[in-house]
C-alpha cells in the first residue's frame, strides 16, 4: 500500500482508466463482431455496422488502446469483406 498521497490518488485514476479502457476496447469488439455477422448472414445494414466498427477502431486507435498499425489492419480487413 503506498505511503505518499499522489500514489494513492494515482492508484485511483487508474483504477477508473481501466474500467474507461476496457470498455472502449470491448465495444470496439463488439462493433467488428456486428458488422463480420452482418457480412456473413448477407443483411442489408452491412454499410452502416462497417462505418461504426471503422469509427470504433479509430477511437480506440487515437486513444492509444490499440496500435495504429493493428487499427489498420482492421480496417483493410473489414473492407475486404464489405467489398
């Protein structure tokens, strides 16, 4: 247990910047998964769920939560299954 005031206070951020994290990444997740059974049932909203899961990788992206090189990786390979 830390001993100085800013460590404690820190320890709290952080605690809440995880929580911000994690959900931020898994709704990223949950939007690729959208959109990839979209694609593989032929539904016409395909369109649509690939433009939320394209904004949800780059938030997540400009955010830090994922690389920018895995971001657009992503990106290429849900616009390969769109097209």
């Amino acid at each position: 247990m830390p001993n100085m005031i800013q460590t404690i206070k820190r320890q709290r951020q952080d605690v809440k910047k995880r929580a911000n994290n994690m959900s931020q990444r898994t709704s990223m997740r949950s939007a690729k998964k959208k959109f990839l059974l979209a694609v593989e049932k032929n539904e016409g909203n395909a369109q649509d769920l690939y433009v939320q899961a394209v904004r949800a990788i780059d938030k997540a992206a400009g955010k830090g939560l994922i690389h920018p090189n895995k971001a657009a990786r992503d990106k290429s390979r849900l616009s390969k299954k769109l097209a």
